[in-house]
C-alpha cells in the first residue's frame, strides 16, 4: 500500500466545534429519548418501546393483520429478533400468526382483540409522555424543521443502503 501524502492527509474532514457539539447532542437524544419512553411504556403498561409499536403498526393495518417481513422494517428490526417478540405476545394473547392466503412462504402478524384493547389503554399515557418529553417542548418551526432533516438523513441512508 503506498505511503499518503502530508496533502491527502491535511485534506481529511474532521467536525468543526459547533457540527461535534450538534452531533453529540443529537446522539445523546437519541440515545436517551427511547429509554425514557420505554421506561413510562413498562411502567403503565408492561409494554417494552418496540413491543408497543408493533402493536400500534399492527393496529393500523387492514384487519390489524402484516406480514412479518414488512413489520419488522417498520419496527427498524430483524426478522428473527421480530419473530420473537410476536413469539412474546403470542403468549400474552395480544397477537397470533398465520400463513398469508396470498403466498404461503409469508407469514403474518394478527393484533387480537385483546391486543388491541391492552394497545388502546396504554396509548393515552404513553402520547402524553410523547407530548411533555417531545412535542410540547419544540415550536411548530422546530417540528416541521426535524421532519425536513430527518427526511434528509432517511433518504441518503436508503440512497447508500439501496
């Protein structure tokens, strides 16, 4: 491997002082936000973070039904770690699996109907939570300026990902 040059070497791009400041400010977010959500969903609800958004993902499907390859993209999880945490509320009752009528190498997720009401009473405390620790603390400009950034960064991820 041949020896770098002092230019090449000058060249390298490190963060300014403010960019380090954001970005470690940023990391520190999101670090600590899902663990203070998760905290309130255990506490009121015996719902970890993920489990509750698998719920909720669920919920919002035709016939609270999704098959489990596109639910764990939408949980941001892998489809082993997700088959186990259906593998949880399977055995809570809140959801059941079933082959998918339209291609039996899938398989889908089902919300029960206890699912479902276990989901409608825990939903209110945790959206307060979301509200006090999140939304009520930004302005509107603030909001509309994190959805336009993390549009960006979600789009230039996929963009090296795809």
């Amino acid at each position: 491997m041949p020896a770098r040059r002092k230019s090449e070497v000058d060249e390298q791009r490190w963060l300014t002082g403010d960019e380090l400041a954001t970005w470690r400010g940023f990391m520190k977010l999101v670090q600590r936000l899902p663990a203070a959500l998760e905290s309130q969903l255990q506490q009121d609800s015996n719902l970890s973070f993920v489990e509750y958004h698998v719920l909720a993902h669920l919920s919002e499907q035709p016939e609270r039904r999704m098959r489990l390859s596109e639910l764990a993209l939408l949980a941001n999880t892998e489809l082993s770690r997700l088959s186990h945490l259906v593998g949880r509320l399977e055995k809570r009752g809140f959801a059941y699996r079933e082959p998918d009528p339209d291609n039996g190498r899938y398989t889908r997720a089902v919300l029960t109907a206890e699912g479902f009401a276990h989901l409608e009473s825990a939903a209110p405390a945790h959206v307060a939570r979301v509200l006090g620790l999140f939304v009520d603390v930004l302005e509107p400009d603030d909001l509309r300026a994190l959805r336009r950034i993390s549009a960006k960064v979600l789009a230039r991820i996929d963009a090296e990902a795809g």
